[in-house]
C-alpha cells in the first residue's frame, strides 16, 4: 500500500461562515472552494476549545484540554503528551511544522522533525489568567475593541510578515521534498503550515482589501446589546471592553471587511501550497486538510474574537481531499481531536500504536463517503473572562452549554441556527435538556477541575515571576539554519550544487 503524505493547511481564526464553499455570499476564496468541490466538506467541524493554544494541543495531541491540563494561553503542553507528529514519525512519515502552533514550554516541536519557523506568540507563561480575580482585565494581553477601531489597511504588518515567512518555508521545505524524491528517497510526509490570518488585528494588504466593495460586506445578522447578554457572553463582552467602548457602524462594517480580505489572502496561500504539492508530484497521493484553530465571533451576538461555543466562535471549516476522500459534504458533529486518529489510520498504523488514548475517532469513513454512527463533539473552555468551567456538548443538531454559575444554554441549530432562542426550559426540550444535564455531571467535576485549573494558574504566575529574574532560559523557537551548507560555497563543486538545486533535475 502506498501510504498518503499528509499536509495540514491551518487558519488562525476562521469561521466557516466566511468561506465561498460554506455558502458567503461574496467570499473569494477560489482555492479552498475548489478543494472543497472535489473533497469532503465538513459541515459540523468545531474546535474542542475556542482559544489558540488550547485548541491546538487539542488537536495535535487527540485528546480534550481537561486530559491534558491545556487550559489557556499559557498553559504547558508537556512534552510526555504524544502527538501526531510523534506518531507518524515511529510509522515513518518525515514530518514539518512551518508556522504557529502557539507551543508554551521548553519543548517547542512535539514530536515534528524539521520546525522550519519560529512561532509568532511567546512561549512562556507570561499569558496566564487568574481565576481569583477572574472580573479584571490583563490589559497586557487582553483582546480589546481598539483592535475592531483600528481596522484598515497596511502595506505589511507583523502578520503579513510572518504568514509570508510561513508560506515561503512551507513551498521550500515541500520542494526538498520533491528533489529527495528524485534522489530515491519515497517515504511519506507530514507538513503543518499554520498561518496566522485572518485573527485580529483586522488590517489588510491593499491588493486583498481591494477585492471587495463596501456593498459585498454584510453587517453582522443577530447583534445583542449588553443587557441582552447571557451571563458568560456578558463576561466575555465585558472582558473585550465591548459592552462599555461603543463601536460605529463604519468601525464594524469595516472590521469586516478587512477580515474578508485576509480570508482571501489566507486562501492564496491554501493556493500557493497546493501548486507546490502538483509541482513536485504528490498532490495525488497527499491528504491534504483545509481548517482552523477557531472561528470569530465578528460582531455577531455583540461579541468578538473567540472565548465562546457560538456558531461563529467554536465552529471551524475542514475541508479535506486526496487518495480515498469522496466528493461530498459530512453532517455529523466532528471536531480538531478526531484528527489525529485519522492520521493513524490513513498512515497505516492503527489504535493499538498509542502510548495514551485519545478522545477522537477517525473520519477516514465519513471522507469515503460512508455513514458513522458518531454525531458527537465535546468542547472545554478553561481560560480568561470566566470563573468556571465552561462545557458544550454538541450532539446532532442540540448543543447544550454549561457552566456552573449560569443558567443552561440549548440550541436546536437545525431550527435555529442564529442560536437565538435557548430552548433548556422549553417543555417541548425537558427531556433532552434533563439527559444532557445529567451528561454534563457524569463526565466532568466542575469544582475539581476548576481548583485544577488554579491551582497550575497560581503556580505558573510564580514561574513566570522566576522567568522575568533571570531564572532559566527562553523557550521561543529559534529556527536552525546552517548558511555555510548553502547555496553555492567554496568547499562546493559548481555543478554538484546546481544539481542539489535544481527542481526538477535535468
């Protein structure tokens, strides 16, 4: 059997609402849609908790947060924690993460042979929250509405200069890939590219804000005032200053429509790597995967960025294609943590190969179009702007939300796909509303977890304070790179490295 590479292509971010193949509107994003049109769209993908760090250790380890103890920003991913890369690396994959994956610890590649960047967010544990004083805003870090005021647009900023770095390694490290393939070597890939766009702050390139007039913008469908809120949207709108700092219409729409732009730009990256893949031959024989860490909020509800298990903040696009993938869309609830078995078991390997158990299950069956009985998906919310746990439990179209303090949330997304209407004390959803209640209890101890969580808040605060006075080293990922060993040198033959380079060979 000829066993697939495996290219993650990863937003930072992105709501599905926003791409072409979900069904925007004006959306241009001409590479994802046609992915989408000759692979498998998933239609209910979701994060397993909707902040960056988080939801990427979810993903790449399998596993929910409350497992591994992942909670925030500044959390640990421990280096015992097997991941993908680890896995597919003992089945003989050579594996690559080129951009953000948000690592926070001293192992800053988890299992990727070649990390061909470094990160864009720091390492260390500076980000922390603190339950104790969990009304109080960190402002070093905190999301806040000056980002929304300052949308527009920029020649270049910080993102746009590490999501070309990002690119740029990625196509290089892929065409290395190609010239080892010429040289005999065919053992299987695994690439991560892993963009920040379109995550805040929403400014955009000229060339890709110009794609879009001010009447291809909508303005959000189902915007909430403060005393409208729920108790835990209230905190998060707090939180994000957007209850007290009023934005216009003007600073929303064009918010927007600068988000819609870097999609675009997102998507010609997409384009960019999947060129790349046909270039050196393997596009046919790679499973190639199109999703996000997290969506955004963007207005709807009053709210913005993430923090949330609304539609626009939990839900991400996957799209994937390649040896085996159907042409098709997938109705059944999936998430980030069934990736990695997917891996396993596209690469060959199986269940048995893992050194902790995971909480996915593979989606290699709804990609060739057959049925799973698993309509399912779990997420954790343990971070900053709540004082609890925060729990969702989405099971075909019913989403339940808990959290201690406040009233339950359930939404019949078949029927209501805004989520307006909380149904939990409708009587015509009593017995649903009691089953996941009892779920909610039977497979979490809130009061536990919840010291758990402070408890690595607290000591985590103490390390960082060490950290800031001398104390250890800093972890951010310095790439390693070699000059003398490139290009042409002197201790070099002329020809011998015009071959090296040379893609393809003569």
């Amino acid at each position: 059997m000829t066993r697939p590479n495996i290219v993650v292509i990863m937003a930072d971010q992105l709501a599905p609402h926003f791409l072409g193949a979900y069904g925007h509107r004006s959306a241009k994003t001409p590479n994802i849609d046609a992915l989408a049109a000759r692979g498998m769209r998933f239609d209910a993908a979701y994060c397993n908790s909707p902040l960056c760090a988080p939801s990427r250790f979810a993903f790449m380890s399998g596993q929910l947060i409350s497992r591994i103890a992942a909670f925030d920003n500044a959390c640990e991913f421990r280096a015992s924690v097997p991941t993908f890369a680890h896995y597919l690396k003992a089945l003989g994959y050579r594996t690559c993460l080129s951009g953000k994956m948000h690592f926070v610890g001293p192992d800053q590649k988890h299992g990727f042979q070649d990390r061909v960047t470094t990160d864009i967010y720091p390492a260390d544990f500076a980000w922390t929250p603190d339950w104790e004083a969990a009304d109080e805003r960190i402002d070093k870090w905190y999301h806040n509405m000056q980002t929304v005021k300052e949308s527009g647009v920029a020649v270049a900023t910080y993102q746009t200069d590490y999501d070309d770095e990002v690119e740029f390694a990625a196509r290089r490290w892929l065409i290395d890939r190609g010239r080892d393939r010429t040289a005999g070597d065919k053992s299987p890939f695994c690439m991560v590219a892993s963009f920040i766009h379109p995550h805040d702050p929403y400014v955009a390139k000229p060339e890709w804000w110009d794609l879009y007039s001010d009447d291809e913008v909508d303005m959000p469908e189902y915007p909430l005032s403060p005393e409208e809120q729920d108790p835990g949207s209230r905190r998060v709108m707090d939180g994000i200053e957007a209850s007290y700092i009023p934005l216009t219409d003007e600073e929303v729409h064009r918010a927007r429509r600068a988000y819609l732009a870097n999609v675009s730009y997102f998507d010609s990256k997409v384009g960019t790597l999947v060129k790349t893949l046909e270039d050196i031959g393997e596009l046919d024989n790679t499973l190639l995967i199109v999703t996000a860490d997290h969506g955004d909020m963007l207005g709807e509800r009053g709210l913005w960025f993430k923090m949330n298990f609304f539609e626009h903040s939990a839900r991400i696009p996957m799209i994937m294609t390649g040896p085996g993938v159907a042409q098709g869309t997938a109705a059944n609830a999936c998430s980030l943590i069934d990736l990695l078995p997917t891996f396993i078991e596209a690469g060959g390997g199986d269940m048995s190969m893992l050194g902790e158990p995971v909480d996915g299950r593979s989606l290699m069956p709804l990609a060739r179009g057959e049925s799973d009985p698993v309509d399912l998906v779990i997420g954790e919310y343990c971070a900053e702007m709540t004082p609890w746990p925060v729990f969702m439990i989405r099971r075909g179209p019913l989403k339940y939300i808990h959290c201690d303090p406040d009233p339950a949330q359930l939404y019949d997304l078949s029927k209501d796909p805004l989520e307006k209407v909380n149904v939990a004390t409708d009587p015509a959803y009593a017995d649903a509303a009691a089953a996941f209640a009892a779920e909610v209890a039977e497979r979490w101890d809130s009061a536990t977890l919840r010291e758990n969580v402070m408890r690595t808040q607290r000591s985590r605060r103490a390390l960082h304070a060490a950290m800031e006075a001398g104390a250890g080293e800093h972890w951010d990922y310095n790439p390693p790179r070699d000059a003398t060993q490139e290009y042409v040198r002197n201790h070099m033959d002329w020809a011998v490295a015009n071959n090296r380079y040379r893609f393809p060979p003569l």
